[in-house]
C-alpha cells in the first residue's frame, strides 16, 4: 500500500464545474496535509494546507480533512480552463516535527471549455 | 518578494560526471528541503536542514550524494560519479520555521546524465 494515494486520472470536468479531487494516506500520525498545483514542466504550487478536521475554504478552494477516515479532499468551484493541472497530495508523517512531505503521484485535471 | 531560486535551470552531464545544484531559499526561511521528481510521480523527499546542519538525510539515494548548507542559507546539492538513473528534475524547498508549516517550491533543476 502506498503512502498517499491520489487517482491519478486524468479527471475531466466542464468549465463552471465543481472538481473533486481525493487522497488517502495510510500514517494514522499524519498531522499536516497539504495540496499544491503543479502545471506542465513547472513546480509545485502551494494552494492549501489544512491542519485539523474539518473543512477550509479560500476563494474558490475547499480542503475537507477527515482523519478518522484517514482522507483529505480539495473542491475547485466554478473551474477554469486555468485549473487543467495536476494536483498534488502532501503528508507530513507522524511523529516528526518537521515537514518531511510524502506525496502521491498527482491527479491529472483537465477543465474543458 | 523574491521566491526560491535555484541555478542551474538544466545540467546534462555525462555518466560519471561530478555535479552540485544550487538553491537559494526565500529570504528568512530557516528550514530547507530538497527532493527529486521523476516523470508521471510526485516529489520524494531527499534532506532537511534546519539552519546550516542537516537534521534529516534518511531520504539520500546512496553515499553518492551529499548536501551542505554552510551559512545557513544558500544550499548546494552534490552528486559524484552521477548515473543514469540519477535523471530527474531536483527540487528545493523552503519554510519559514523548522516546523510542520507550509513549503515553498523553487522552480527545479532538470538533470540529465547521458
């Protein structure tokens, strides 16, 4: 079993649409959890990071974080062609102080006009 | 203000070949990271310094590769007798503390060993 797990996709969604994007981790210690945008031949782009249960929204992203569950969400409404990315899971493992980031391998979004 | 820089932008090397990759954290991050991304997978960690000592290396592929960060900001990435399997993008990250905080990516170093 991996670490972090994410659908790899590709996900296709249409313009306006809301994206769910997924991942399960297996390290029930697992106390920071992030998401991050990575486009084409670029690097990692920070989006949200959420630390207890729960939902966090900013503009028109929502991390929902459900540790029993072990499962970490992102929603992008109203998607843009300019979303069409992939987006990556990250956890820091339990018992570190520090942010050793595990991530999945990414879920290809693409937002179709 | 300026992000993570990191220089140079693409190194091809012959097999064999002795290379160091350059990052420059934000300015005032005390934590820094570097990992490595193959195609198609997500970043895997390498090492962490908090400051100028390497407080976790666990993630270095083999003795081949070593990392010094002597002042506390800039870091260099060395990797000696470089092989092919070493190909793949080397990305360096910074935070604002040595804790579980957010990480800010650089835009990476493309290695290629011919």
């Amino acid at each position: 079993q991996k670490e972090v797990e994410q659908n790899s996709g590709p996900l296709s969604v249409p313009e306006g649409a809301i994206a769910s994007l997924n991942c399960t981790y297996s390290d029930r210690g697992s106390q920071s959890f992030f998401w991050y945008r990575q486009y084409s031949g670029k690097s990692p782009e920070l989006i949200m990071f959420i630390y207890s249960n729960g939902d966090k929204e900013d503009g028109r992203f929502t991390a929902q974080l459900n540790k029993a569950s072990q499962y970490v969400s992102l929603l992008i409404r109203d998607s843009q062609p300019s979303d069409s990315a992939t987006y990556l899971c990250a956890v820091t493992p339990g018992g570190t102080s520090y942010g050793k980031l595990t991530f999945g391998q990414g879920t290809i979004l693409t937002v179709h006009p | 203000g300026a992000g993570v820089s990191q220089t140079p932008s693409n190194k091809v090397t012959e097999k064999g070949k002795y290379v160091e990759l350059r990052c420059d954290p934000i300015s005032g991050h005390t934590a820094l990271y570097w990992y490595r991304q193959s195609l198609g997978q997500g970043p895997e960690f390498l090492i962490y310094f908090q400051g100028t000592g390497a407080a976790d290396d666990s993630g270095l592929p083999n003795d081949r590769f070593f990392a010094v960060r002597p002042e506390g900001s800039v870091s260099t990435l060395k990797i000696q007798r470089t092989e092919r399997g070493d190909s793949a993008v080397y990305l360096c990250a910074s935070s604002p503390s040595g804790g579980l905080g957010e990480q800010y990516f650089g835009p990476g170093t493309r290695l290629t060993v011919t």
